[in-house]
C-alpha cells in the first residue's frame, strides 16, 4: 500500500499564541481523492490550506505544531520552495498568480526557478499543456478565469508536482 498524497498529523495553529485557530487536526488525503473543505468564514479553512502549502509558518508566521508529510516524506520544516517540489495552490482568483503574458512562459517559470534543465522544460511544458488543453502562444490575460486556472494548474504539473492545493 502506497503513502497517502497528504498526510497532517496533529496540527496545532495558532497565529498570536492566545487562540487556536487549528486544534489537533489529523488529515490523509490519497492520490486521485477530491476532498471539499467548507465551513463559515473564520473557521480555519484557509489557515488550514496554508499550513499544508507551506505559507504557515514560512510566510505568514505563527506557532505550528505537528507534521505536514507529502508522500510520506515530513516536509514540516521545508521552506516553500521545497515544498514546491511535492505541492501546488492553485488560488481562486488566479490573476494573483500568473506574472508572465503568453501561457508557455508562465507553465515554464516555476521550473526555471526550479532549475530544470532547459531542454526537460520544454518536454514538461508541452505534456502540461497537452494535459490542460492550453495552447503555448496564448497570451495569458486573455484567458476565461477556469482557463487561468487550468493554467495555474498546468504549470503545478510541469514542475513535477503530485499534488495540488485549491484554495476557496
């Protein structure tokens, strides 16, 4: 039996030390499983999707207790640019993501930074694409909001990332 995509084990957050705003949550989420987290606002599910893409404590700081494993491996410690390795977000408003104009620059950049071998990106580029039913020449801004998406989406699986992150 194959480790699960995700796995957090006792996860407690808190972002100023007087509240929790996560409480010993555990969580396994396989390979090929859709989950859909809901709830008010205000209840932890985009704390919750920033602690397992690295965000917390990385970026917006806070106490976090507990592992976060992507394939069994504990990548709790790893800065988000290791992470990026194991996990994409693709966000609900995808325009805060995309920083390139056509659609085969912005699916190349993440493994530009990466620091994939050119001639290994143009192949991920084209099986991202293919994958997404995008075409390279596209100007990205010009693209529908699911297609931006979808976008965001295929640069996540040009990098080698198993598992995607989608957020509100």
């Amino acid at each position: 039996m194959s480790e699960p995509a995700i796995r957090l084990e006792n996860i407690t957050f808190s972002y100023d030390r007087k509240r929790n705003i996560l409480e010993g949550l555990d969580f396994t989420l396989d390979f090929g499983e859709f989950a859909v987290l809901s709830g008010i606002s205000g209840v932890g599910k985009t704390t919750l999707l920033s602690v397992i893409n690295g965000v917390i404590p990385n970026i917006s700081g806070g106490r976090l207790e507990g592992r976060v494993l992507f394939s069994g491996e504990d990548v709790t410690k790893l800065s988000i640019g290791k992470r990026a390795h194991f996990v994409g977000s693709v966000l609900q408003n995808a325009d805060d993501q995309i920083v390139h104009d056509t659609v085969e620059d912005e699916v190349a950049f993440g493994c530009e930074n990466l620091k994939i071998p050119p001639e290994e990106i143009g192949k991920r580029v084209a099986e991202a694409l293919e994958k997404t039913s995008l075409t390279p020449d596209r100007r990205t801004r010009k693209l529908s909001g699911g297609q931006k998406q979808r976008l965001i989406t295929a640069a996540a699986f040009a990098m080698g990332q198993k598992t995607l992150v989608l957020d509100e």
